[in-house]
C-alpha cells in the first residue's frame, strides 16, 4: 500500500497599518506576537540607476558608509550589539535597504541609531577614506581580478544604451568610487537619504501605537529634503542583434545570452518569471536536463532574470564543457528557447513551476524579517498590500499566456550574446 501526502500551502494574508509623518515619512507597522523580536526596516528610494553617469557607485558606496558613524553615534554596531540585535543593508540598482533585529523590548534603540543615522552621517575624511577603500577593494576581488569578473560589466553596456541599468551596483568604474570628493557624498546624501524619500517598516512584537509614537519622536524632527522627481532615460526597443566576443584567463569558456523583458508594471512580468523556472529552476529543469545531462555540453547553466522595477533582462549563462564548440552551444540553447515559443508548455510543467513559486512565497512570508522586506517593496512600488495578490497572479498564468510571452521575448532581434573564451 502506497500513501501519498499532499503539502497544502495556507497563504497568510500579511496584516498591517499604514501611516505617514508630517516630513513625508511613510510608516508600515504589521504585528506579530508569536516571536519576542523585531525588525527595523528603513528602505531608501535611491539605487544604482539613480546615480550621475559620471559617479556611479555612490548607492553602494553609502550602505557602507551608512555604518561609519552618524551625528551622535560614533560606532553603530556597538549600542545594537549590547542591545541584542543584528543589522545588515543591501543595495540594487532599484533601492537601498537597511534592517536590524532585535529583542521587542530593546526596539528603541533601533529607532535611534536609524534616524540619527538618517539625521545626518559623520562625514568624517577617515570615514570616507576607509569606506572608499572597503568598496574599491570589493570592485577589484570580485570584478577584475576574479575570473569572468567583468563579464557582466561588459554584458549590461551591450544590452543597454541608455537606461542606467547599463552600470552595475558596484559602479561602471573603479575610477568613480576612487575619485569620490566629501562634497559629492553630502549632496548625494541630503538629495536622497531624507525622511520624504524612506519608507520605514516595523514588525513584530510590537503595537502601532508604540511605533507611533516612537517614529514621531525620533523621526518627526528630522527635516523633509526637496521631492526627488525620477526621470531616467528609457531604454529603445532593441532593434538588432548584438554580440561581443572576449578572451580571458579564465578555465573554461562561458556563453551569456540575454533578452530585454518587462519591468515589475508590465504585463508578462509573471509569465516571464515562470518560464525562467521553466528552463534553469534547479536539476529538473529543461536546461540542465537536455545541456547538460543529455548532450553534455554544459558544466553548468542557468537562467533568471533580477526582478528589477524598469524593465529588465532575461539571462540564459553556462560553462561549456572543455571541447565543446561555442557555436554548437549556442545552437543548443536556442533550441530549447524555441520549444517554448512554438510549442504549448504541458498544463502540468506549467503548474509545477507556479507550485514551486507558491511554496518559496509562503516560506519567505514565515519571516518577520522576510515581511519587512517584502512590504517595504510593495510600497515602494506603490502599494504593500500588492504583496498579498502576488499568488493571484501566479495562479492566472496559463500555457498560452507563457507561449505569448516567449515569442515576444525570445526574438533575435532582442538577443545580446557574449561570447566569453578561455584563452587555455
């Protein structure tokens, strides 16, 4: 007798409260009693592509910064650490996010470090002298001297022209973060880094009165900067295939395909998603099952896009297998790409990869910290309860909806290809 369980996902509906201070700071607050923590979460609406094309890297730059001492605290890990909690901060090219966990009972100390933080930084020479070096070190061990290190500083100036997204997170040179004067971090810092421009998000152990109350007191006062009005440059529809060809010391050769596909507001955005999982969502996927366990032609291959806000990339990138032929690999890839442009997905393969992403949303929503995150977001994109109808539209994506998708993506004329050799 075989018995067969079933794992039924149950969506928890994020429950939260939604307030704004008089300087423009938009206040989200979701409790949750079952755990003695909490979580700070201040996201900033500054990332990568909102930097001068001159002086890239200064989001980066300042979540490092951001922990070198504000106005009145010298060292921003110490009074958290004796207060039990633990911080990080990560920057895209869309945000910046800054968190920190911590006993409910000792929340107020978050709550201060974040605002004298958001107050005003030190805008010390020693700080940004070490900061400077911390982030021009990291562009040197990961992007120049680590093999294939530049392969997508290289791919994003061949797929973009225009928009921003054109420069990575970590800048477009070594040069901009190296040449950065105290004057340029103060402006970048006062254009962006105010309370107008931050949504902060608490959850936990707490109560939105508490929070209330303690956002009015220490960040009430801190006065609102000028509107920060976004008007980047749109990127042109891509109207012929690009390629560019690179040889490196580098143990293997690489293929790195993208297609341009839409931001977080466009239609196909979800369809777009599942077909990545389709073709590169781990060992049963149809990449590495056909490149790499059938024809071996692949030591590995993935596929993924960044879930960026403007629209974005889609990327297919594998090692090839030593004596495989760049040519017949490509080939190859393309193959399966028009598999899904001409052929109608199975209903099953379709629902798998939607049963894939339901269990990854329910599981990061058993996160408080995971909810902070996700509901600063959503309300940077215009909404925190959007995060609540993610699943809906998962659920709606059909067979026909991913195959419209694939043949609007997957043209040629969309295409950038690097072709990355190793010169061994």
């Amino acid at each position: 007798m075989v018995v067969r369980f079933k794992l039924i996902f149950v969506l928890i509906m994020i429950q939260f409260d939604r307030f704004q201070l008089e300087n423009g700071l938009k206040v989200l607050v979701h409790q949750d009693t079952s755990t003695p923590m909490a979580v700070v979460n201040v996201l900033y609406n500054v990332g990568a592509k909102d930097e001068n094309p001159a002086q890239t890297g200064f989001a980066h730059l300042f979540e490092h910064l951001m922990f070198g001492g504000s106005i009145n605290i010298p060292v921003y890990d110490e009074p958290l650490q004796r207060a039990g909690g633990e911080n990080n901060a990560y920057t895209t090219n869309d945000l910046t996010n800054y968190y920190c966990q911590i006993p409910a009972e000792n929340i107020e100390t978050a709550f201060w470090l974040e605002s004298d933080r958001m107050l005003s930084l030190a805008f010390s020479e020693k700080s940004l002298e070490v900061q400077r070096k911390v982030v021009c070190e990291e562009f040197k061990e990961h992007y120049i001297n680590k093999p294939y290190g530049d392969a997508w500083h290289k791919m994003r100036t061949l797929a973009y022209t225009q928009h921003p997204y054109r420069w990575m997170t970590i800048g477009a040179e070594l040069s901009h973060v190296e040449n950065a004067k105290m004057q340029d971090v103060k402006d970048f810092f006062f254009k962006f880094y105010r309370p107008n421009n931050a949504i902060l998000v608490v959850t936990g152990n707490t109560t939105t009165e508490q929070v209330k109350a303690l956002a009015e007191k220490w960040f009430g006062p801190i006065p609102a900067g000028e509107a920060y009005n976004r008007n980047l440059p749109q990127e042109p529809v891509q109207e012929k295939m690009r390629s560019l060809e690179v040889r490196a010391d580098v143990p293997m050769d690489m293929l790195m395909m993208t297609w341009h596909m839409g931001g977080r507001f466009d239609a196909g955005y979800h369809e777009t998603d599942l077909i990545t999982e389709v073709l590169g969502g781990g060992a049963s996927a149809r990449l590495y099952e056909q490149l790499i366990k059938v024809k071996q032609l692949f030591s590995s291959i993935d596929c993924f896009h960044f879930g960026t806000v403007d629209p974005g990339l889609l990327v297919i990138e594998g090692k090839l297998v030593k004596g495989v032929s760049m040519a017949v690999a490509e080939q190859a890839v393309l193959e399966e790409v028009n598999k899904i442009k001409q052929e109608l997905l199975p209903q099953k393969e379709v629902q798998k990869v939607i049963n894939k992403t339901e269990s990854i949303i329910c599981f990061e929503d058993m996160s408080i910290m995971n909810r902070a995150h996700s509901l600063a977001f959503y309300e940077l994109l215009g909404d925190a309860d959007m995060m609540n109808k993610e699943l809906e539209k998962y659920q709606a994506v059909t067979p026909e909806k991913i195959q419209a998708t694939a043949n609007a993506i997957f043209q040629d004329s969309n295409r950038n290809t690097l072709y990355y050799y190793s010169k061994n």
